[in-house]
C-alpha cells in the first residue's frame, strides 16, 4: 500500500478520486464503511454506481468543480449504501491536478451526518410548535396554552411589537382549532385608510360609491366559518371600532350600500404593537372593545428578551435561504454568531431573517463571517473581519456576551436575570464565576 493512501484511510471522512470519465481512482476505508462497499469493487466504476446520490444525475457536485474549477464545501445529499439505506451525507469537492498542475479529475470528501440529522430533527421537534420556533421559557408557556386557546371560540388578541411573529401565532391558532379546514384571512389594518379598509373588511353592493360596479364581497365574508386576523388593530379609527363591537357582540353586519343584515361566523383574531389597555385609558380607543378581543390575550416577547433562540432562528433561515437561492452556504462562525447575540433588533425575528438574506448576498460559499454582516450589528474590529473565527471569539466568548447584556438589560439584577432566562440562580451565578463576567458594584 502506497503511503497516500496510508494517509487516506487514517482520515476518518471518506475520500475518492475519479478521472476526467468519473472512474473512480482511489476509495480510502472510510468511504468503504460509510457506503459498504469494498475497495475493489468501487475502484473502476463511476461514482455514480457506487454512491447512487440524489444528486448523481442532474446536479453533480464533481461535474460542477470540473466545469467551474470551484471548490464546493459541505453539500448535503443523499446516497444509497450497500445494503439499500438511504443515508445523509455532507460532501465537499476540489480539481485534482498532477504535478505539472494539469487536471486530471477531482476528489470528493464526505461524512456521514445520519446522527447529526437525527439530532437536527430531536431539536427541532424539541423546540418548535406549528412553524414557531423557540427555546425560550416564555415562549414554551405560550406553546403549553396554544392548544386550548385554539379549540376555544372566543376571540383572542396577541400583543407584541412588530416582527415578534404575531402572524405566525394566529395561523398556529387556526391550524389548530375546528376551523382549519376553512379560510383563513388576514388583514392589515394599519395599512389601508379607513373609508378603504371599510369596504376591505365588510365588502360593498354595486352602486354603492362612484366606482362600485358590481357587489364584492368583503374579508369577513370570505373567511366565512374560518378564521380572520385583523392586523395592528390599534389603529382602526373610532367610527370602525363601534362596526366591530357590533360583529363581535350580534355576529351580523352589513355590506356598505346593502339594507341586507349579513351573519357572521366567523373567529377573530386580533393583534396589535400597541398597548391597547393604556390606550383605551388615554380614550384613544373603545374600553367595550376592548374587554370585548381581550378575552384571550397573549403577549409575545421581542427578540433581546429571548435571545437564546438567534442560535436555533439562525440555522432555520439559512436551511430556508439555501433551499430558495439554490446555495450551500455551510452555517455561521461563532465570531459572526457573537456579533448578532450582542445586538439588540429593534425589528425583531423579522430584522434578523433580513439581517441574513443580505448575509447571503455577501457571502458566495463556506460560512458567513462577521464582514458578511451590516455594519450595526458587526461589534468587530475591521482588521479582525478576515481572520478565523477561532482567534476572534469562541463559544464561551459568545456566551459571557449573551449573559452580559442580558444582565445589563435586567440592571444586573441576578435574580431577575436567572428568571428571565429560565435557570435557577444558583447556576446563573456558577456561569458568571466561570465565565469571568464582573458585576457593577
């Protein structure tokens, strides 16, 4: 045996090298266990006899690197080993030249990640509900009443500022309740003025205004027996509140022009980024209203109140930006990761998923890194951008810099912190001792 390929099989990832006919060359004894086929049997055939990838057909990441001469880095396929398993695998290509620099084929490195996907997926059933994704203690306390809330009938408003996810919270509340077989219509309120959003919400007869042709039915009639979200509902004008008291109270309304009293079956659903209880003290609006949408009320937690959950947020956006933009961005360095656990989002979930779009944008293959990120949210030095994430912050740094600012926030009251997070005290202070972090006097 040649020393390369001693080299080889010490290598714990499989490793194959392939000629410009995709013959493969070279099989270390990595790949053998992973796909469960035998060296001899595998040097001679094409890859694609061996590997039986997803991919192998169409989308070839060896025949990509030999038409582009780019290296691609931690791809996630399928294959098929030896004994018919359908197995994950992470896969990263490179041009495989001679010594005169002439390219003679490419070599692929895999691993098998069927544990890391088993874990994926116990997280995420761990922690997510409905498409909401969280670890957060208070979260978890909304995601432990949800059920009931959605088989009640009553009327529900969640509070919270924008970018929090209220959407997200009402269609879990739809999905689960009776009414998921019916329509489900949302409607911003602080989006239309208020003549339009009139005739948006109850529709109107022909001939009723100008440029009324014909009958059109409104959002109340198309969610018929299902569920309507009025959005931002703090903003509604006080003639409206009196139209939707009366929804509320006698489930009927009429359609502008129509003499015609219409039922209304209908769940509501009301959300808002206000507080609705101190406007209704300020007489900014209705307190009958009110009580009446206050029956079941939910307030979500911004984003810097439940900053634990960036980590998992991170990871679900660029799954979903890889499968949109067609890309295999690898995931996030812990320095860029640092940088976005120490900022503050003002626009929340909403902030962060644009935050790494645009990240995607800079960021062409391998991991995004603090330079990738906007300036606001980017807490390191520029002659620190281009270095590895190991000589910038590690995963303990990125942690005293969550517990630090979580502090601070709390007015570096321990007790308070340690409930906010969900921890007992005591652990909270056995982290602050281990992780250095000094308390104001």
């Amino acid at each position: 045996m040649e020393a390369k390929d001693i080299i080889l099989d010490s290598i714990a990832d499989g490793v194959f090298t392939v000629d410009l006919d995709w013959h493969i060359t070279s099989f270390n004894r990595a790949a053998e266990k992973i796909t469960g086929v035998p060296r001899e049997e595998a040097i001679g055939q094409q890859c694609r006899d061996v590997l039986k990838a997803d991919i192998c057909e169409k989308n070839c990441c060896l025949k990509e690197t030999l038409a582009s001469g780019k290296a691609i880095v931690n791809k996630t396929v399928h294959i098929v080993n030896a004994e018919g398993e359908r197995l994950p695998i992470s896969i990263s290509t490179a041009l495989l030249r001679d010594d005169s620099g002439t390219i003679i084929g490419a070599v692929e490195t895999f691993r098998d990640i069927s544990i890391e996907e088993k874990l994926r997926k116990t997280i995420k059933e761990a922690y997510s509900f409905e498409d909401i994704i969280s670890r957060n203690h208070r979260m978890h306390r909304l995601f432990g009443i949800l059920t009931d809330v959605a088989a009640s009938m009553s009327t529900v408003l969640i509070e919270g500022e924008s970018g929090t996810g209220k959407e997200l919270f009402a269609r879990a509340i739809h999905n689960l309740s009776p009414r998921k077989n019916r329509p489900f219509i949302a409607v911003n309120c602080g989006a239309l003025p208020d003549t339009l959003l009139e005739s948006e919400l109850f529709g109107y007869k022909a001939g009723a205004f100008t440029d009324a042709k014909k009958d059109k039915p409104g959002r109340f009639k198309l969610a018929d027996k299902g569920t309507i979200f009025l959005d931002e509902i703090g903003d509604i004008s006080p003639a409206l509140q009196i139209r939707l008291l009366r929804i509320i109270q006698e489930k009927t309304y009429e359609p502008l022009g129509s003499v015609e009293t219409v039922n209304a079956d209908v769940r509501i659903i009301a959300a808002t980024n206000k507080k609705l209880a101190d406007l209704a003290k300020e007489g900014k609006f209705r307190e009958d209203l009110y009580y009446r949408i206050n029956v079941l009320r939910l307030e979500l937690p911004p984003l810097r109140e439940r900053m634990e959950d960036i980590p998992l947020l991170v990871e679900h956006f660029i799954r979903h930006f890889n499968a949109m933009q067609n890309k295999d961005i690898a995931g996030i360095s812990d320095a860029a990761l640092a940088c976005l656990m120490s900022y503050e989002y003002p626009g929340n979930i909403r902030e962060l998923e644009n935050i790494i779009e645009r990240a995607f944008i800079m960021c062409k293959s391998g991991e995004i890194e603090p330079h990738h990120l906007p300036e606001f949210c980017n807490t390191l030095k520029e002659d620190d951008q281009h270095t590895g994430p190991t000589e910038n912050m590690s995963i303990k740094d990125m942690e005293a810099i969550f517990l630090t600012n979580t502090l601070r926030k709390n007015a570096w009251n321990r007790t308070k912190t340690a409930k906010q997070l969900g921890i007992h005290k005591s652990t909270l202070f056995r982290k602050i001792k281990a992780l250095n972090i000094k308390i104001p006097e």
